[in-house]
C-alpha cells in the first residue's frame, strides 16, 4: 500500500510504531521495521547520548531497513542533553525522528541539514499547524483516545482527524485508538495517510517488556483507562490499578492545591518497575483506551501482516460492495 506517507519514510506499510518509555528498545523497533513499518527507538528512556548511540547501531544490526528515534522534549530543572541526543541521532544515520512535547524549532535545523524527516506529534489543529510552519516533514496526531498525554481539549480521533485534514498541507497519520485492518482503513478515510500505534504493539511477543505488561493489557477492556493529572495540566491516561486509584484519591482530596510532590510515590520511576519486572501496581503506566480491541499476543510480523491483509479485504471486499 503506497501513500505519502510509506514514501516519505521509504516504508512497505503505512504503519508506525509509536516512542514509548521502556518499550521503545531496538528489539520492538527492529521488528516493526523488517515486517515493512516504521519502529520507533524512545530517545529519553536512553536517556545519554552515548546510550542512545549504542541502542540505535544494536537496532542496525537487526534491520538495514528505516527506523525512527522519538525524541520528547520535556520542561525540566535538568533537561537531558538534547544537542548530545541529536547529535547521536545525526551521526547514527537514523532517517526519521518523531518529536514530541515541546515545539522542536530549536533543533530542526541539524535534522534537515542531516536529511532527517521529522514528524511531530500533536494532540490538537493548532499545534499540527504550528509543526508545518516551522518545517516538520508530517504530523502525527494524537486523540483523546491515545494512551500517554492527550493534551487538554479532549477531541477524539473522529472530530480530529478531519479537521486535519481541511486544514494541513502536509501529510499526517493517526494516533490514539489505533489497533487493526478497521482502524487503519477508517483513519485513511478521515484523510490521514497511515497510523501510528502505540499500545497495540506492546502487547507483541517482540515487545521488550515483561510478560504480565502484555497480559494486563489483553485482559482490559475499553473503560479500564484513567484520566490522571488533569488539575496540573499534565494529563495522562494511564491502565487502572491500585496505585492509579490511590493517586485519584489524592487528587480528590487535594483539588487544586494538589503538587506534583504530592504523587510521586505513583508516577516517579516506575516504568522500570513495571515494564521489565511486571511488578503491575508499583505506579501508573500509559495505556490507550484501544487495550478494550486487543485480544492476542502475536509476534509483530503476524500483527502488521495481517493488519495489511484485512485492511485490502475491507477496502476491495467489504466496502466495495456498499
């Protein structure tokens, strides 16, 4: 399937893997790529530059085909080393970044000079906007749905979609809610040129994560998800569990005098915790609403293999005969 999208990144499938904190390892993203999609090394999960130049020439052994880095730029006291992070990314030769958080202007320049396509992800209009003003490649654009920060105007995918699309020139996938052939058909319908996923690929037998992750996410359903840190404008939706409903109350009680001090017990360095000891209540985790229409634990080629299969029945079969 050829769009804007698969030729801009010199892809097979227009499928993209999203930037996940601790799951974005060069096993998930070096699998993703050689069953024709577009995988996804996290820059900060990394963390230093000599980090991340290590993980992206493992993932070169492991495909000769494209692959991302998604580099997040975070307001921080202590930021990561950014400038050492793109340089990684510039001498590593990786041909696409996905950016997202903060406005990437700052080091767009040294990307394009290197050749790099960038993507930035947006969770509204404006900001898709803002992206292809200042020069990003594409945009992935992220609803309501999306597991992870889906910014504070709550517009899901069916609204924002094509609203996107009246308004952008340049191309842009889907993100949130993204998990099969249904979803990827109906995305291109609303006018975007693929899709991104983030949680459906961590329930992959190639995801590098442990095994209770995966199967809290199959044994979820489509109102498991939680909305946390909305009063701080930092909202994430996150799988629900002992920890998420312990910072819930907080949040409760607390109301608007409620400090990020106050949670960190559930949110601060748990990722590691979880996703590679499978302790599953040690905090809160990103996950999509889109866990309720994922049932199985395929290896990443069987998911995007079949995603493109039944994405060509639905297209030349079933709708054809509408």
């Amino acid at each position: 399937m050829k769009t804007k999208i698969t030729e801009m990144f010199g892809i097979e499938h227009p499928i993209i893997q999203g930037g996940m904190h601790h799951v974005g390892f060069a096993e998930l993203a070096a699998a993703v790529s050689n069953a024709g999609g577009l995988g996804t090394i996290t820059g900060l999960t990394q963390g230093t530059p000599e980090k991340l130049a290590n993980e992206i020439a493992r993932c070169k052994d492991m495909t000769d085909k494209p692959f991302a880095v998604n580099l997040t730029f975070l307001p921080s006291l202590t930021p990561p080393d950014y400038p050492g992070l793109v340089k990684a990314i510039i001498d590593g030769g990786v041909p696409v970044v996905e950016t997202a958080g903060r406005n990437p202007a700052e080091y767009l320049p040294a990307l394009k000079d290197a050749g790099i396509k960038v993507i930035h992800k947006c969770t509204s209009v404006r900001h898709s906007l803002k992206a292809q003003s200042i020069g990003c490649d594409a945009v992935s654009v992220d609803g309501f749905e999306c597991g992870g920060h889906p910014g504070e105007d709550d517009i899901p995918n069916f609204i924002l979609l094509p609203r996107a699309a009246d308004e952008l020139k340049i191309p842009f996938v889907a993100s949130g809610g993204m998990a099969d052939a249904r979803s990827l058909v109906a995305a291109m319908a609303l006018g975007a040129e693929g899709m991104n996923m983030g949680t459906r690929f961590i329930a992959t037998q190639d995801a590098p994560v442990h095994q209770n992750v995966k199967e809290a996410i199959v044994n979820a359903t489509e109102l498991d998800t939680r909305l946390i840190m909305r009063s701080l404008t930092n909202t994430e939706r996150v799988l629900n569990n002992e920890a998420v409903e312990r910072l819930m109350e907080k949040e409760k009680a607390l109301g608007d005098k409620l400090r990020f001090e106050d949670i960190l017990d559930e949110v601060a360095g748990v990722y590691p915790k979880i996703m590679h000891e499978g302790t599953m209540e040690a905090g809160a985790w990103s996950c999509g609403m889109v866990a309720g229409l994922v049932n199985d634990i395929p290896t990443v080629d069987e998911l995007i293999t079949g995603i493109m299969s039944e994405a060509d029945a639905i297209i030349n079969s079933r709708l054809s005969n509408f």
